[in-house]
C-alpha cells in the first residue's frame, strides 16, 4: 500500500505547528509506498492498510550513542489517528 504523504517541512517548530493544528482534512491523493528520509518539523500523512489515517508532527530527533547493542534514531512527535477511516480529523484521539 502507498502509505506516506510528506505535508510540509517547516523551518521552525512554532511554524510546523501551528500547520498541524490546522490541518483537518487529507485532501492528498499521492500517496508513497515509502518514506524519504525523516527530518526535524515535517508533517506526514499516514495511511494504514484498512484506509485509516494519522497526522505526524516530527518534534525531536536524537541520535542514541553509547547503547550496548548499538546506536540509535529516537523520533518524538506530535500525532493524531483517525480509526473511522474518514479523512477528517477530530482533534481527540492526539498524543505525542
């Protein structure tokens, strides 16, 4: 399934959110099966294999050195799903 849709990459925080708080709506169409690479304040378009959608807010990238396995991408974002399948977003189901 094409799956990623890259909304916007903001040059700041403040910019990049107040573009997620506003968006309601997937109006996207062209979908990818992948992603490029992810970087700080872009905003994603999810969409699941049951037609399910979630907005990503990327807030935080930090590389994890000294790990006893190995090092490490931590990714914190801003997010919100739409389990019903509607392309609206509902502003109650977010989390970071």
């Amino acid at each position: 399934i094409e799956a990623f849709y890259l909304n916007l990459t903001g040059t700041s925080y403040t910019e990049a959110k107040d573009w997620y708080d506003s968006y309601h709506e997937v109006t996207a169409t062209d979908f990818e099966a992948l992603s490029d690479s992810v970087e700080l304040y872009q905003i994603w378009t999810i969409q699941t294999t049951a037609g399910k959608y979630a907005k990503l807010l990327i807030k935080k990238i930090e590389i994890i050195t000294g790990s006893p396995v190995q090092d490490y991408v931590e990714i914190t974002v801003d997010y919100e799903y739409q389990p019903d399948g509607s392309r609206i977003f509902r502003e109650n189901r977010s989390g970071t």
